[in-house]
C-alpha cells in the first residue's frame, strides 16, 4: 500500500496532470493499492477523472469530521459524504490534526467508527514528537494512541480488518529527517505485537498492516518498503512529482 497525502498543495489542473501521469507509469503487475489522497475540494473531481478513464488509483480522504450529538459544524465532511463521492480510504489521527485542531481520544474513536460505518477503510496515523524519542518513551506514548482501537465498540469487531495504521514520526514530517531503519523495524514490530497480544486483535485472526510515514523520498524508499514489518509507505511531500512517486511506486 503506497499513499499519495498531498496535504494543503494542488490545484485542479495539478491533480488532473498527476491522476493521468501516475496512471500511465506506474507498474501494472505491482499488487500494492496506489491510494491518492488529495485535498479535500478535488476528490470529487479526481473521482469522476478516475472513473471516466478506468485509473487504477484508488482514493482517500485526507480529513472526516465527527460531530457530537446536537451540534452543528459548518464547512465539515461526514464518513457519509465521502462514501457518496466513491472515496475509498479516509485518515484519521495524523499528528498535525491531533496539534492543530486539537482532536481528542474520543473524537478519534468517534471519527473511526462513523468510518467504518459507511464501510471506508480507515489510515490511523501515530507518531511521537523529539522529545517522546529522546525520552526513550516512544513505545509507551504509541501505545496509549494505540488503545484507541481498543475503544471500538464491540459492534464494530467484524470491520476491524478495514484498519490500517500509519506510523510516522512527528520529529520526521517535512523535516527531512529519517529514523534509522533499525528504528522503523524496531517500531514496526512494537506496534503489530501491540496490537496482535494486547489487544487482542490476533485472537480475531487480524493483523493490519503497518504503514511508514516521514520524510519518505526515493533515495530512502527502496530501503524502508524492504523492512520485514514495514507494510506500505504514507508519503507526502515527495508524492506531489507524479514522475517521483511513480519511481516510489514502482520500487516497492
């Protein structure tokens, strides 16, 4: 699984040149879902670009908004909009959402659950600041985002499989910096044995993939998709040159 998260970058014409340039170059016998994530004003148009010319991409939304009971929010996007629009995957938690807007735990939780309800695949992003790491406290701070997914209702234990967790480091977003593989490794395989023996995930016969994020680039790719427990790449940045993700693409 290779993501495209565009982020707050684009314009209608710059999605439609990459929809087509990426379509045309990527590897057509590489098994791995090519997932666009671009902002949220173009997946509709993206969808129905897709869709005229039979793309293989599939599409996600960068953002999905959770009301509480009785309350109104102006300019958001339900997991139900995005269903409507063909939208496929929808991420939730990424750290400059969880700074910014300061999400909480239980919006969180709500998010993933309204997502799973319309039947979205859900891309839940964790990661540590500089000061976690340094700390040497990564894995305690990764586990408490992790017990998110152990607040799922019970209702909700036959779509766990449509999880997929993202890890990136907040210290490496957009920064350049990379952790050491052995590093990437070492958390991978935290995360999965997390979820496989704490909670439980393994006794239901899933295992969701693992993902890496932060400062992905097509010097470090190869290495990183070659990791034992690193199951796809979250790329940002580097994903707004179709003609470098292609390569990205291709690699893993």
């Amino acid at each position: 699984m290779i993501i495209a998260n565009w982020k707050m970058n684009g314009t209608s014409q710059s999605v439609t040149d990459w929809i087509n340039s990426v379509s045309g170059n990527i590897d057509i016998d590489n098994l791995n879902p090519c997932i666009f994530c671009p902002p949220t004003c173009y997946l509709d148009h993206a969808r129905k670009l897709i869709n005229k010319n039979d793309h293989r991409i599939e599409l996600g939304s960068q953002i999905v908004n959770y009301s509480f009971e009785g309350e109104s929010l102006t300019g958001g996007i339900s997991a139900t909009m995005l269903a409507d629009l063909g939208i496929k995957y929808v991420m939730v938690g990424h750290s400059e959402q969880r700074d910014i807007l300061k999400e909480s735990n239980s919006v969180i939780t709500k998010k993933i659950e309204k997502a799973l309800d319309d039947d979205l695949s859900v891309i839940y992003c964790i990661g540590e600041d500089i000061d976690i790491k340094n700390k040497k406290e990564t894995q305690l701070f990764l586990s408490h985002q992790l017990d998110v997914l152990g607040k799922l209702s019970s209702i909700y234990e036959v779509k766990l499989g449509s999880i997929k967790v993202a890890y990136e480091p907040i210290w490496a977003i957009g920064s350049g910096l990379n952790a050491e593989k052995d590093y990437i490794e070492e958390i991978h395989e935290f995360i999965k044995k997390y979820i496989n023996n704490h909670l439980g995930w393994s006794k239901l016969d899933i295992y969701p993939p693992v993902l890496y994020g932060g400062s992905v680039n097509l010097e470090n790719s190869k290495e990183i998709i070659s990791l034992t427990d690193v199951d796809g790449l979250l790329i940002g940045g580097a994903s707004l040159n179709p003609e470098t993700f292609c390569k990205i693409y291709n690699l893993s």
